[in-house]
C-alpha cells in the first residue's frame, strides 16, 4: 500500500517549513515526481522578489489584526462558481473561500487539506480517501462524506479534468461519513494531484448547494470551508469576502506553500475590478489599493525607487498561448495552422509583451526548462519547428492549405496589456502572411464567454499555468476553447494518465511534443513570470498556483 497521511506530512512540513519553495537543485536523468524547480535571482532593479509560491515570513512588527485588504484586479470575474471556468480571476478569489481534498506544498507535492490521508491499494485500482473530521462550512454543517461525492460528481461533470478522473471511476463508495473509495476501472497517475488543482478546481461544497444547482446551473453564492467566507458581489466594484471565524486553520503549525498552517489576518478581502493597468498602478501609490495584478514589467524601473511600493516576481509558471479553434472550418486546416507556426516570431511577441528578458524566454518545448512546474518533463524534441519566422516557408504551407481568404476573428483583451501587445505583433505577422484578420478588442469576461462558442472565433490569446504534470496543462484537456481531440492525442492522454512509470511518462511526453508540432493545435511563445506590485506595507502573498492571502500581513 502506498500511503500519503496527514500524520506523516505534519512530520515532513516542521522538517521543512524554513525552506524556500523553489529549492535549488540539479535536474535528473529521468523525470522526478518529487523535485522541484529551482529559485530564480530576482531581476534588478525589482525591489523585492517572491522567490516561490510560498507566502514570505510576516513581519514581527504587525499591524493589530483586521481591517481590509483592498485588492485591484484585471477585470470582473466571469462566474463566482469554482467548477464553472477556468478563469484566473475566478481562481484568484475562490480559492479564499472553497478547499479542494488536497493542495500543494512549499516544494510542490501533493499534500492534505481536507483530506486526511490516501492510499493506493498495490494494483492501483482502489483509491482510499480518509477525511479531516470536525472540518465546517460557512453556514456551520460539518463537512462529510456525502458533501465530498456531491461535489466530485458535479465537478466531474462540469471540468475537462473531472472528465478525466471519472471516466476512469467504476464506482464511488462511502463506507462511514469521513471515508470515500474510487474503485478504477484503470491506473490513475494523477489522482492527488487533479485533485489538488485550482483551476476549475475539485472544491469541496455541501451536498444541498451542488445538488440543488446541478452541473446546468452556475452557483453564484459558494459555500465553502475556506478562510474567507462569501458576502456579497457587486458587479464593477468589488466582490467582498469576510474571514471565517471558525475556520479550521489549515494543517500543521507552519505555512507550507499553498499548504500547512493558514492564519487570515485581515477582517475582509475586497477584489475589485480595475480593467486599467494606470488605475490600478495609480491606486497602490496613492494608497486606493493594496495590491495590484497584470502590471506590465515595463513599469519595474519606475517603481525602483519608491518606498511606498513593492514589487512582487511570481515564478516561471505561465506560457503565453494563442489558441487556435480546431472546430471552425477555417482553422480546422492543419497546413494553415503550420503556416501561422511558421511565420510568427515568438521574440518580438514577448518583447512586446513582457519588455525585459528578465521576465520572459522564448521556449519552444512545451514546459519550462529547470525552475518552474512541471519542468521534469522539458525536452527538445521536434522544437526545431519553433521560431522559424519564414514567411517564405508560411507562404508555402498556406498555398497547400484550403484557405480562401475568409475572415479571422482574433480575439484579445486589454485588462491583461501583455496579452494585448503580443497579439498585436502575430496579428502583424499573419497579415503579412496574408490572412484576412478580423483583430477584436473586447473585455475579458467577454473574451472567456466567447471562446466557449466554437462559432465566434478562430484565435484568442490567453496564458496557461504550468502544472506539476503536464498532462494536466489547459490545451491537453480535450473540452478546453481549441478543443485539441483526436485519436492520436486522445491515445497519448489517456497513455499519460494511465502510466505509473516516470521514464516511460517522458518518452509518451515526447510524442505529445512531436504531435504537438505536427497538429499545431496552438501558438506557445515562451515561459514568463508576473509582476504584482502591493503597498509597502503589505507582506507575505502567495503567488503560486495563483496570488492568495490567507498569509498576508500588514505592517503597522
């Protein structure tokens, strides 16, 4: 039996609680489910660095406890339900008020969090999941069992990766109320680790609220059993949460990554959409907001010097994509797709974008080299088909393609400026090709609503978040907007979730890369890190899997 118990992480996190989350260390021969990527110098002139996701020790002069944490984000979540989108803003604040069974910790390892231990029977065919007892909701009920299986089969239901988990589960059992068992009809390489994610992420919620909604309805009030507890959600000013008092605290005594002990110390966070990078960046430094996101790195030698400022690096934990509609019958053409790989120069796209190569690297492999997640699956392989910026190779593959000169609807955003800039050099690119584009300019939200419609689009511009396995990023899930599925990648995933061998998990990963090449199901520039800016004041955020709070400070 291979066993993850709480007992045993308790143990583990005093051990390394001290420790940076992105350890330095040298990368294996074959991948490591256990290593992690190692810290990043930060750039100067940034003035203070995250260095990992991991929240920054709080200060020993604090402020008394309470108050509001004023945060400025991109622009209005699409949905307040978890298992609705994948949207990052939505993440950004449910992840304060929803839990998932497990969460990584400071060296990104599945770890308990409402779960308390799992077992893999030695076929890996039973997967046992015990829970954490005495856990409550906000409205007061004890978490259970039947809130856990009410949640997962909606979640299953509603998230590509649900899809994955379930479509590998016989049967779900609950032999007492604080015990469920996965009877799989297959071995599941990834069972923790789906269920640590906080994208579209397996929140847990009671049983009458997920039930009464079901998979057709999105919840707009969540119940959770988080630090912070929903209030209310005003449209175009500000969704505001107020701290748990009975929250149970997290596990452990220490702060362990998005994991171990969790201590909310304001009264209140207030998310507040502020779509325009010079408001928000206007409203830290006068002291409107504590705290604010998609701030370009253009900016970063502006702010050197201030001392009411800082600057917080997150790690190397996105790739710039440009998805491409596999389902409109236009960019459902492969030699059109290669044409589009061919001509773009990943290059000015990210220079645009990102301005300093202190915050972006060109990449063609599909995960990032060394320091960030997943990188235990980066290889070279078939990336001689990157960055070939040939318009006269473009030209000829576009001349073997179908493609007539029909419209191509590009949709892009400006709450996210880099996504906006990068967007603007491909366009160039493509026209220069000679395609007719259709560059549209809309909101966010907009953008996350009509990527779901195959027939309002052939690109969008976005960012994935690297995962800790790469069969979990957004364009290997078969329902996410490109809607990459087929019979040879569709055997490559389920090839992937099914293998326990980590060497013959990296040889499937290849040819995950050399088909991705083939197919060209997207665009992917390179890896980069974001720049949040926060009031001098304020310390301890997280960064990693997305900006939290539960540990922040602030000085007094």
């Amino acid at each position: 039996m291979i066993r993850i118990s709480r007992r045993k992480f308790l143990a583990q996190a005093a051990a390394v609680g001290a420790l940076p989350l992105l350890a330095a260390c040298s990368q294996p021969a074959t991948p490591s489910p256990t290593a992690a990527p190692k810290a990043t110098e930060a750039p100067k002139p940034a003035a203070t660095t995250a260095p990992a996701p991991a929240a920054t020790k709080a200060p020993a002069a604090a402020a008394p406890k309470g108050g509001t944490l004023r945060l400025a984000t991109i622009g209005e979540t699409p949905s307040m339900d978890p298992h609705f989108t994948t949207a990052n803003i939505n993440t950004e604040i449910t992840a304060h008020i929803t839990e998932t069974l497990f969460t990584y910790d400071e060296k990104l390892a599945n770890v308990p969090l409402l779960a308390e231990s799992a077992e893999t029977s030695s076929d890996g065919l039973t997967r046992t999941v015990k829970l954490r007892k005495g856990i409550k909701f906000h409205n007061g009920k004890e978490m259970t069992a039947d809130d856990v299986e009410a949640s997962l089969l909606r979640w299953s239901k509603m998230a590509g990766r649900g899809k994955m988990l379930f479509q590998r589960v016989d049967s779900l059992s609950k032999p007492d109320p604080y015990t469920l068992v996965f009877k799989m009809n297959a071995r599941f390489s990834v069972f923790e680790t789906i269920l640590s994610f906080r994208s579209q992420a397996a929140v847990i919620m009671p049983k009458e609220q997920v039930v009464a909604a079901t998979e057709k309805n999105q919840i707009s009030n969540p119940i959770g059993t988080g630090p912070y507890k929903f209030e209310e959600w005003l449209k175009d000013r500000y969704v505001r949460l107020s701290r748990f008092d009975k929250y149970h605290g997290g596990v452990g005594d220490k702060p362990n990554g998005a994991g171990g002990k969790r201590a909310p110390f304001f009264e209140e966070l207030r998310f507040m959409p502020t779509p325009d990078q010079s408001v928000r960046l206007a409203g830290v430094q006068s002291g409107e907001f504590d705290y604010a996101e998609g701030i370009n790195p253009d900016q970063v030698g502006l702010l050197k010097d201030s001392k009411t400022v800082s600057l917080v690096l997150g790690v190397w934990s996105k790739c710039p994509t440009h998805y491409i509609n596999k389902k409109s019958e236009i960019t459902k053409d492969v030699k059109l797709r290669q044409a589009m790989m061919a001509v773009i120069d990943p290059e000015a796209a990210l220079k645009a974008g990102w301005g300093s190569p202190d915050f972006y690297r060109t990449n063609g492999a599909l995960m990032p080299k060394e320091d960030g997640p997943g990188w235990q699956y980066y290889t070279q392989v078939a990336v001689e088909n990157f960055n070939k910026k040939s318009l006269e190779l473009g030209k000829k593959l576009l001349g073997e393609s179908n493609y007539k000169g029909e419209p191509i609807r590009y949709l892009t955003n400006r709450e996210y400026p880099n996504m906006y800039q990068e967007a603007v050099v491909l366009n160039q690119n493509f026209q220069a090709l000679g395609l007719n584009m259709k560059f549209e300019v809309i909101d966010w939200a907009s953008v996350v609503t009509r990527r779901a419609k195959p027939e309002e689009w052939e690109l969008f511009v976005t960012w994935n978040g690297h995962n800790v396995d790469p069969v979990l990023i957004d364009f290997m899930d078969p329902v996410y907007p490109g809607w990459w599925t087929n019979p040879k990648i569709d055997a490559l995933r389920d090839k992937m979730l099914e293998t326990l061998d980590p060497k013959e998990r990296f040889a499937t990963w290849e040819n995950v890369q050399r088909l991705f090449y083939e197919e060209v199901p997207l665009l992917k520039l390179g890896d980069v890190r974001d720049v949040y800016i926060t009031s001098a004041k304020l310390k301890g955020i997280g960064v990693y899997p997305a900006p939290f709070f539960w540990q922040a400070t602030m000085t007094s």
